[in-house]
C-alpha cells in the first residue's frame, strides 16, 4: 500500500491536469533504480498503466508501481513539501536502512543487519540538495 498525504494529492491534481495524457488514464509512476549515492534511487514521471502494474491513489490522483519497485516502496507515504529551499516530493520510506541527504536515494533495510556510517550519506557529496523527483 502506498498513502498520498493531502499536499501531495493536490499538487498531484495540478500536474495531471497540465498534462496533455487523457485526465483519466494518466497517473504518476513511482518507481525504484538501481544507482544513486546509497545504491537504490526513487524516479517519477506522469505515465499510463502499464500490464503487472499494482495501483494506488485517493480522490482521483492514481500512483502506478511495478513488481518490481513495489518490493522497496510497500508502506511508503507520498508527501510533497512546497517549502522555499526544498519544495517537491517527498518518500517516507519505512523499508529503507537510511537515506542520503538529498533525499532520492536510499539504501534498503536488511534484516537483522545494521548499517556502518557512512559519509557520503550525509548529502555532502550526492551533488544535489534538492528533490530531483519534484519535476514529475
């Protein structure tokens, strides 16, 4: 199950209705790369269902995520922050060990093991302090 926060389902609302897709096709895929300072990064885009996909949503916003992503992202909740130095969305992500600093990146949770410090996951060096999914 992925929740949307209020914020994030409004501003959710705005960008599929800028959208040239259909209103009623189009969603927001979340999805989960390989790359990223901690080793796994969140990616977005407004995009159709696709055949295998699992389906989210509330008030008519819909979140699509395939096999796959859906491994690193059940439970996630979906925010979107609109603050002056770091507006965009925003994962909370109860599946994973630690984040890097700039927040689309994280190292998923083994069981039963604890992560070392590491400190490129300070956000000092993943080269951005922004949110590069908030231009879905």
């Amino acid at each position: 199950m992925i929740t949307l926060t209020d914020n994030a389902v409004e501003h959710l609302k705005g960008k599929l209705a800028a959208t040239s897709r259909d209103s009623g096709e189009a969603g927001l895929r979340l999805l989960v790369e390989r790359g990223g300072c901690a080793g796994m990064q969140y990616a977005m885009k407004i995009d159709s269902r696709a055949d295998g996909d699992s389906e989210f949503g509330r008030e008519g916003v819909r979140i699509f995520v395939d096999a796959e992503s859906l491994v690193y992202l059940s439970g996630v909740e979906l925010d979107y922050n609109d603050d002056l130095t770091d507006s965009g969305f925003k994962i909370v992500n109860p599946n994973a060990a630690r984040s890097c600093g700039c927040g689309t990146s994280f190292e998923p949770a083994m069981t039963g093991q604890v992560p070392a410090y590491d400190e490129s996951m300070d956000g000092a060096v993943c080269g951005s302090n922004g949110d590069s999914a908030a231009d879905a």
